[in-house]
C-alpha cells in the first residue's frame, strides 16, 4: 500500500518538521508549542495506522516506513531527512500510546534544540538492527537520489544569491549530470517522478521537474548532450533571478500593478546576469535559457528580444514543459490540472506563446496520457499509467491502486489498458492517489 504509507509518513513529517522549528521559538509549555505537539500527536495516529508499533527508517537518502520505501516523501521532506542524518537518527520507532513529552523531545532533538532523548519509551531511536543491510539501490532509487541533488544544488544556488549575491554553477552542473544519466535509461521512471510536487517548497521542486522533463524531451528529439546538460541546467535556474525581486511582490495575491510587473520582468534578465557571473562550460547556454523563458514564440513576452528572432531552440523547449509543470502544480490561488488539460492548454498556445513543432514533439513523447497520469476506468477501478505508449490508439501500461470496489489494494496490479476502457482522469488529492509512490514498487522501477 505505497500511496498510504506515503500520505501516513507525509502526516507525520509534516507534524514533525512544524513542531521541530516551533520548539526553537518557544519554551515547552507555550501554546503554540502545546498546538503543535497536538498536531503531531493527530498525526502520528496516521502514521500508526492502529499498528501496535512502526518504524520509520532513514537509509540511502529515503524514508521507509517499516519496509517499504516512500520516495514522494524522501524527495519533499528532504531537508529535514538531512537534518536527521545530521543528528545522526536512523531509526524511530513508534511504540503507542505515544506519550506527548515523547513527541516534544523528538522534535527538539530534531531540532537540534536538545541532546535529550525522549525518556517514556513510547518513542525510540536507534534501534539495533532495523535497517535491512542487503538493500541494493535499484535503478529507481538512483533516479530519485539524483533528483534528490539537483534539489539540493538550486537549494544552495538559492541561498547562496540570497546571501552573497553569486553561487557556484559547477554543483548544479555536476548534478544536473548525474539526473542526465539516469533519465537517458529510464525516460518512463523520471517522468513518473516529475510528479512529485511540494506545495511549501514549490519554487525548488517545480524548477527539478523543469529540468527532468526538459532532458527527458530534449533526448527524444535529439538534442545533443553538450546542449541538452547546460539547457537542464538553465531550466533547473530559469527564476534563479526572483532572489532580486521582493518576496511582497513575488507573493502578492492580487493583480499585480504597472510598477509591480516591471520589477517581476527583471527576474530573466538578473538571473542571466548571475549565471555569466558564474561562468564555466555551458554557462553561455543556461543563461539564455533563463534570460528568454518568459519571451513568446511570437515576439510577445519579456524581455522584448526580437520579433525577428525568436528565442533559442533550447530556450523554447524549457518554456514548454515549465508551463506544463506549472499547470499540473497546485498552487495558493489554484488548483492542479491534470495531464490532459496541461496539453491542451498547450496545443491552444501552439504558434502564439509556444514554438508549435516542440509542443508536438512534447505531445508525442507524453502520450495522450503521460505515465503519472490516474485514469478512471469504466468498472470504478483507478489505475496509473506507468509506461509511456509508443504508438498513437495503442493500450495502456497502467497498475491497478484502487479496485472497482473503491478499495485500495495492498499491492498495485500492472494491467495493460485499453484507451476506450478510460472514462475520465482523476486528480491525486481528489482520490489520494499519489503516481510518485509507485516509482519503487513496480519491479524497482525497471518496466517504466
Ligand atoms: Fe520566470
């Protein structure tokens, strides 16, 4: 039951990330602490299940709940799976009644708060021998680490802006690399992961999918790896340039004014100017790809480039899958669109926003419905796809999660689908269903 144990450790990471920074503000006894301390407590009720004891395990950069793996939360609480390998944690075990003391001392020690070990014995840490030593990193795992540094990489290039004013490309280089790798064997798996989004952090997981959609495109028609690289590498830095731009604006919930816009439009132009700063091999490539991604096929868009010339082939290709990204990514003011309607919001701006022959081409290597995507099929059952379709009309690779009974099954069934057997497409959060959580179930990963 992959897609529970994600939403159960999510619950729980999430409980624990809130209260591990509120123990920093707040002494023991304070409200908001107590609330948080609830919170945690609500969730970890999740987390068991009604289960008389589970372990969450930290091993080769993912969490695990008892045994099995939860890459969707491995990639999106990865900040705080490295601060627990900072403090040297890798195991917890929840033993209930979890008694609230409990939960506060692991969050302080978490935290970094505290070298106190929770006392009650509801909770313990470090257990012996619960990690499974003949684990091997299947092809998946090493998809999802490689996803897991490029992450990391914008992270530092982030905060390295925001402190210094510069960062080091030759880190996102590095990583975007590894993440080329590991897309050129498994295209169908790196599209399953460009599903895992992060609502608090979706500036940074957005611009990863940006770039893994970008090199997974990219080696479909054929760009050259000396281009493809340094394009993923401007996609992964395509809005590097908002550090420049205040977080007032950047958040603003309403219209935007006159003057608010043309602080927004600099971003292209600041983020260029960094990347250059950076310099290095395939510098020249990124900072084209983040100084046109906002100018139009058509001449339209900022910065006016030309209407002569239209922006850089790989600029284009960038520009394609960063709106597809953005339109399958929930945000405040809206809700996610599915796959679908992503690509028919794209085919409507073909030739006018979009350069017409790479939103076919990213058409075709996507399908009408690309692996991630969960379909209702005409007996209740909900399936994922997990294969991309290499022929127009042809059946599906899907696996089974929920049955026509609307239960979720405990192991996901690989079924081959034919098209007129779909009857609509659902979204994750309507039918918690999550395509991310799949990425190492299904036979490590090879099939997709
Ligand atoms: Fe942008």
């Amino acid at each position: 039951m992959s897609a529970a144990a994600e939403r159960q450790v999510s619950a729980f990471l999430g409980g624990l990330r809130r209260l591990s920074r509120q123990v920093g503000l707040y002494p023991e006894g304070h409200p908001a602490t107590q609330e948080a301390v609830e919170l945690l407590g609500e969730a970890v009720q999740e987390f068991l299940d009604g289960e008389p004891e589970v372990t969450l395990t930290i091993f080769q950069e993912a969490f695990f709940r008892n045994r099995v793996v939860v890459p969707h939360a491995s990639l999106e609480y990865r900040s705080l799976l490295q601060e627990m390998e900072q403090r040297g944690l890798e195991t917890i075990t929840l033993v209930p009644p979890i008694s609230a003391a409990d939960l506060f001392d692991l969050a302080a020690f978490v935290g970094g708060v505290s070298d106190d070990l929770p006392a009650d014995g509801t909770i313990v840490l470090n257990e012996p021998m619960t990690v499974d030593p003949e684990l091997d990193p299947t092809p998946a795992s090493k998809l999802r680490t490689s996803y897991g540094n490029v992450l990391d990489a914008i992270r530092h290039a982030s905060s390295a802006m925001v402190v210094r004013g510069s960062f080091e490309l030759g880190t996102v280089v590095d990583a975007v690399e590894g993440l080329f790798e590991h897309t050129l064997s498994h295209p169908g798996a790196a599209l399953l992961l460009s599903t895992v989004k992060s609502h608090d952090e979706y500036t940074f997981f957005h611009s990863v999918n940006v770039c893994i959609l970008s090199l997974a495109v990219g080696q479909m028609i054929g760009v050259d790896r000396d281009v493809l690289v340094p394009a993923g590498v401007g996609a992964v830095l395509h809005d590097i340039g908002k550090v420049a731009v205040s977080p007032e604006i950047l958040n603003y919930p309403g219209r935007l004014s006159a003057e608010q816009w043309k602080e927004i439009e600099i971003h292209p132009q600041e983020g260029a100017l960094a990347i250059l700063a950076a310099g290095g091999e395939g510098s020249e490539i990124a900072a084209n790809v983040a100084f046109e991604h906002h100018a139009r096929f058509d001449g339209e868009g900022y910065p006016r480039v030309s209407r002569v010339r239209r922006p850089h082939v790989y600029s284009r290709l960038v520009q394609v899958v960063d709106t597809y990204d953005a339109i399958t990514s929930r945000r405040a003011y809206r809700r996610a669109e599915g796959p679908s309607r992503a690509l028919q919001i794209l085919l409507d701006g073909a030739g006018s926003y979009w350069d017409p022959d790479l939103v076919r081409a990213f058409i075709q290597m996507m399908g009408v419905y690309p692996p991630g995507s969960i379909l209702r099929v005409d007996d209740g059952a909900i399936a994922v796809v997990v294969s991309r379709t290499e022929e127009p009309g042809a059946p599906l690779s899907v696996v089974t999660v929920v049955g026509p009974d609307g239960c979720h099954l405990d192991e996901p069934e690989p079924t081959i689908l034919p098209l007129d057997r779909v009857v609509r497409q659902e979204l994750p959060d309507d039918v918690g269903v999550d395509p991310a959580s799949l990425l190492e179930t299904i036979e490590g990963g090879l099939r997709v």
